[in-house]
C-alpha cells in the first residue's frame, strides 16, 4: 500500500521557470499538479508560489508560512500561499554573478536554517557569498534574530578565505550546533 507524502520543491516555488541556467538546454518542467510514484511513496508535486526567481532553499516556519532564499541575495515570505511582494529586510549583502547552473556562477543567499529551539529564541542562520573588498569573495555564514517580519541583528559568525569575484561557494548548511558558536539564550 502506498503512503501518500506531501512535498515542497525548489523547482515548484519558480513559477514555471526551472531553477537552471535559463540559457542551457533543459527539458521543460512537468505540468503541475502531478503524481510522482516512488517504490514507497505516492509524492504530489504542486506548485506553490508564482514570482520567484531562482530559489535555493525554503524553510519552513513554525506557523506554517515559508522563508524562501534566493540566488539575487533576497528571502521571500510566502504566507496562506501568496508570496510577499516586499523583500525581508535586515539580511546582509550579498553577491551574486553569472548564470546560474554554468561554470563561475555565484549565488548570493544559499542555506537558510532555524535553530533548534526557534520558536524559544528566533535564531535563524544564513549561507551566503559575501563581498569583503575590491573583487573579492568570501563564503559568510550568519546569524540574525526573526521578529516576525524582518532579521534583526544580523552578523557573521564564519567568514571563509575570500577567493576571486567569480569564485564560487557551496554554503548548505546541516544541523546547528549553538553551543559551539556560543549562540545567545
């Protein structure tokens, strides 16, 4: 018997543009809604917002809304299904470049992670590439504090070895460990 899973994908939240270079030859997307059969699961893929280019990541937050990064250096907010028109503010600079999926592509925002206990103390954390001076690039990873509507008191906790304008980072992040970056409450 097959479980029926419900599943957000990065691909769903473009609004029909895939998340690859837009220049490459990619296969078009699947019409959504569909069914995708795995030997387990019954997966259906709708989706979920229009109006967003080149999301990288989504988290959900513990009221249900989604927190949605992208490759310009921006978060989005989708709330009751509708994304909202306006930016969160209080994240930092970022630099993105290039086409996304070809070599020397550069994202702006990458991972986006709550911490553990977020719904006691609002911690949110961020990948992204950061510009530290002249053409220079550094991997940065952050923490700042949800009010709600906005990231509050934003500041790197991790600043890599900056590399060329045009140098590329993976910054996915995996679990969170508070304690050893001496996290507040």
């Amino acid at each position: 018997m097959l479980k029926t899973n419900w599943i957000a994908a990065c691909v769903c939240l473009s609004a029909g543009t895939p998340c690859l270079a837009q220049n490459r030859d990619s296969p078009p997307l699947i019409q959504l809604p569909t069914v995708v059969f795995s030997a387990d699961y019954e997966i259906r893929v709708e989706q979920l917002a229009g109006g967003l280019a080149n999301p990288w990541s989504l988290r959900f937050l513990p009221d249900g809304d989604m927190l949605v990064t992208t490759r310009a250096g921006q978060i989005r907010r989708l709330s009751g299904g509708l994304l909202n028109p306006t930016p969160v503010a209080g994240g930092p600079e970022a630099h993105f470049a290039g086409t996304s999926g070809l070599p020397g592509a550069v994202h702006g925002y990458m991972d986006l992670v709550l911490h553990p206990d977020f719904e006691n103390n609002e911690l949110l954390y961020l990948s992204y590439t950061k510009p530290v001076g002249g053409e220079r690039n550094a991997l940065g990873i952050g923490r700042g504090r949800w009010t709600g509507a906005a990231i509050a008191d934003f500041e790197d906790i991790y600043v890599g070895e900056p590399g060329s304008g045009r140098s590329a980072f993976a910054g996915r992040c995996r679990g969170c460990r508070h304690q050893a970056i001496n996290s507040p409450a």
